[in-house]
C-alpha cells in the first residue's frame, strides 16, 4: 500500500457543522476514502454524506476522530463546540481544524483552551463558493504548529486545490481569511454604489457589467455575484447577510484593536449591518436593492 493510502487508512475525520460549506466539505473526505464521522446540531441524519458516520453529538465525534474540522457560522457556536471537545474522551494525537471565520483573537483562545487538554489546533479557513466547495475548489489559509500542515496536506486536498501555508502562528490563517473578506465585502458595497448610480442615471445594469468587467474596475463582486444572483433577481448566493455582517464586524474589530486603518471597512459594515439587522437571513447580494433604494448605513 502507498504511503497515502496508508495516510487515508489510518486518519479517522471528525466534522462538525454541515451547512452550506461545511457539508460540500464533508462530502470531498468522504469520497477521499477517509472513516469519516459528522455532527450538524440542525439535524445530522439528512445532511451525513453517504458512508459516514452520523454521530449524536460533537463529544461523540470527538471520541472516534483524531482529526476534527469545524466549519461553523458564529465565534458562539464555535466557543460552545471546542469546549465540548476539550472536555471530550479525545483520541491521542487530536488535532482541532477550523475551517469557520472566527479572526485571530478566537483562534488563540481555541488554542489556549484545547492545548491544555493536550489536543492539537489548526486554523484553515476557507474561500470560495458553494459551487467551488463541491467541485473541490476551495482555497484554504492554514496556520498552525510545525508539522501540522504535512499532516493534514492530504485530507486539506480532498476540498482545496489552493492550499497555503502561512506558517506556525496561530491565527495567521484567519488573519489573512479576515482580510480576503473585507475585500469581498467593501467590493460589493462600492460596487453597488457604482452601479445604482448607473442605474439611476439611465444606463443598463448588463451593460455597465460588460463595460466594467474588461476595465479597471473589475472585481469579484462585478465578475461573480452580480452577473449570476443581481442581474438575475434571484438573490441566491447562498451566504446569509448575518454571515457578512459577522465577518467584515470582525476585521473592523481586530483591526481597531491592532490601531490599523478601517476606515472603508467600517462603512460598509454599516451597511450590511442595516440589513442584517432588518432581515438577517436573507441572501448578501440583498445589499444591492438596500442601496438602490437608499437604505441608511447604520455605524
């Protein structure tokens, strides 16, 4: 047997949270010929991928895994499932992988929290879409102490096909998924503000995408969300505007708290936070009828 298939024989994987991520994630170990063991606290039994282990709870993951990813919605949720862990009966060599968007104040707690019950942590956050996250297309930012990543490298690529190792530092992973974030959020936000005023002005909205995305102001909001879930008026991205409000409130934070500039940030998340706190579930490309309509940012 190869080496690698050794490596997928003997690593038993955890997950924890099979949302809209999470569970495409889920999916990519299984079909990688990992023993794979899930737990989703909305309900395990219909979101299990085929051949895993549905599990009672997150102690109970954490009693047939050695390797546990999170993916997770709210630095709550996460808090909650990593003391669960740390009190759990924890196989030897345990390593706690967190996938969620916590930034790098929560990764060191779960650090600090998990290493005194001898169990390993890792951040790797991830970007991309639902879509990508099926194909197998995720980036993934990895931090985490020496000897991890080669570790982990097999199962992390079952999921990503963009892996990046940001060293030893816990918290750099989410350090650079915070700052990834922002850009997506703010680009949006501008983006929005662009095109309203365009569209106000009598120009059509697939023509100001045609004409943007061949010039200088370019970005993924004008190449992915517009074109596919604005133009469209079907408002699917499938990203909950309480996600965002969640994320860009957390670079603001942190960045306030290291005495960096914030400045664009913070006023787009005084809009997302409008709509977020109107109607946190709906979709974020919600954000474009927000300001079309002249919705006021909230600071």
């Amino acid at each position: 047997m190869s080496l690698k298939g050794d490596r997928v024989m003997r690593e038993n994987i955890g997950f924890v949270g099979l949302g809209n991520i999470g569970k495409p994630i889920a999916d990519n170990i299984a079909r990688g010929g990992y023993a794979l063991s899930v737990y989703d606290v909305a309900g395990t039994e219909e979101r299990a991928p085929v051949g895993a282990f549905a599990a009672s709870s997150v102690s109970h993951v954490a009693e047939r895994a050695n390797i546990i990813f999170l993916c997770l919605p709210s630095l709550s949720s996460i808090a909650t499932v990593v003391a669960e862990i740390s009190q759990a009966n924890c196989l030897d060599d345990t390593v706690v992988v967190n996938t969620s968007t916590a930034g790098p104040t929560a990764a060191q707690a779960a650090y600090d929290q998990l290493s005194e019950h001898g169990i390993h942590y890792a951040d790797a956050p991830i970007s991309g879409s639902v879509a990508r996250a099926g194909e197998g297309h995720l980036a993934v930012m990895f931090s985490g102490e020496e000897g991890l990543f080669e570790r982990l490298e097999p199962v992390l690529k079952t999921f990503g096909n963009n892996l990046f190792n940001l060293g030893v530092e816990t918290g750099h992973g989410q350090r650079m998924k915070l700052l990834n974030n922002s850009l997506i959020h703010t680009a949006f936000v501008i983006t929005s503000e662009a095109l309203a005023f365009g569209e106000k002005g009598g120009l059509d909205m697939k023509t100001m995408l045609d004409v943007i995305n061949v010039s200088s102001g370019q970005n993924f909001a004008s190449q992915h969300f517009f074109p596919n879930h604005v133009l469209t008026e079907t408002y699917d991205s499938a990203a909950q505007i309480s996600i965002s409000d969640k994320d860009i409130g957390l670079f603001v934070e942190e960045a306030r708290a290291q005495g960096t500039s914030h400045t664009v940030a913070k006023a787009a998340s005084g809009v997302i936070r409008t709509l977020a706190n109107q109607s946190p579930d709906v979709d974020q490309t919600m954000i474009y009828p927000l300001i079309r309509d002249g919705g006021k940012p909230q600071h």
